[in-house]
C-alpha cells in the first residue's frame, strides 16, 4: 500500500537538516527524514502546517 | 555550533568550542521632550552591529576552527557563525550571523602545564537571525 506523502508549508524560516538549506516562510518542505514526533513539535510550535489538498471536483459541462 | 566561510558550507565545530558570548546589537533610540506630557518621545533608529566571541581549542588541522578563522582574519574575508542552544535537533532553535568580518584573535599563548591551549575569536556581524531546525 503506497504511504500518502504530506506536504508541508514554512510558516517561519526553517533550515532543513536532509536538504542543508534554509526554507523560507510560505515555501513547501518535504519532511520524510522526520518522525511523527518531532513533526507534531514543530506544528506545536507554529513553524510549519500541513498543506492539505483539495480534491478536484469534477467539472460539469454546462 | 558552525562556522563557515560563505554561508552555504558549515563545518561542525563542536567538538572544539567551548563558550560563546554574544554582545552589542543596540537598536539607536533617539528622545526628545516636549512642553506637554511627563515622559520623553521616542523614535526608533538602526540596531548597532552584534559582536560574538568564541572559545575554541588550539589545533593545526586546515579545515579546523583555528586555521579557518586565522585565514579569515589576516584576510579580511567573511565568516558566519551559527549555533543551537539546544543542540540542533528538530524543532530546536538556530542562530546564524550575517556574513562577519573577524575583529580580534588571540593567537595560542599560555604557561606550561597540562591544560589544553585555548584561543578566542571575535566576528563582528550586522546581525543575527534566528530560525527553527527542521
């Protein structure tokens, strides 16, 4: 079964451990070399949040 | 706790730091009283440079603290310096300099006897940014 991977979004300055860089607030970040826990730290304190997708809905001709 | 040279490659110097002191930053407040109220109006100006200090042993490698800053210093070149308080886990906080230019360095000095030979650094910085470890 294929994982749903998450994205999340900077909401303040992040240096990113895996990348080595710096991940400006408003940029999307791939968090996979976390575990739950330090990710559920880091939304505790405000420093990213999950960008949550919308499903498409689908288009009806008029 | 960092250092680096262009602000993109950081060598681990943990290993060989043992204190840092931060110091300076003062934002420019100007005041001025008038005929009415008690208290002075203040208006904000620009913060001063940030000065921090760091111990580190005396050692001889190229891409150790000592040599590294040394080369910065007789140079003029820029240094950045960058630590966490809480040891850079996730979720910890970081503090990186501007690019700084080193203003002071004790070259290795000392008695005999058994301790290790420690030497200071000084980078003055126009500032300091903070940023969450990820």
């Amino acid at each position: 079964m294929r994982r749903k991977q998450k994205i999340y979004r900077a909401l303040t300055l992040l240096w990113h451990t895996a990348d080595g860089r710096y991940v400006a607030p408003g940029e999307a970040v791939s968090l996979e070399h976390l575990n739950d826990e330090e990710i559920a730290t880091l939304i505790a304190m405000n420093a990213i949040e999950e960008v949550k997708r919308c499903r498409r809905r689908p288009v009806r001709s008029a | 706790m960092e250092v680096s040279t262009n602000g993109t490659t950081w060598t681990d110097i943990s290993g060989f730091a043992n204190s840092i002191e931060v110091s300076g930053g003062e934002r420019q407040i100007g005041e001025a009283y008038t005929f009415d109220g008690d208290t002075a109006l203040l208006t904000s100006g620009k913060r001063e440079p940030v000065e921090v200090t760091v111990r580190v042993v005396y050692t001889e490698g190229t891409s150790e603290p000592f040599e590294v800053v040394r080369a910065a210093y007789e140079d003029g070149s820029s240094v950045y310096v960058r630590w966490s308080p809480k040891g850079g886990s996730a979720g910890n906080f970081q503090f990186t300099t501007a690019a700084g230019l080193v203003s002071s360095l004790t070259y290795p000095a000392g008695e005999v006897g058994g301790d290790p030979v420690m030497v200071e650094f000084t980078v003055k910085t126009p500032g300091i940014s903070k940023s969450v470890v990820a």
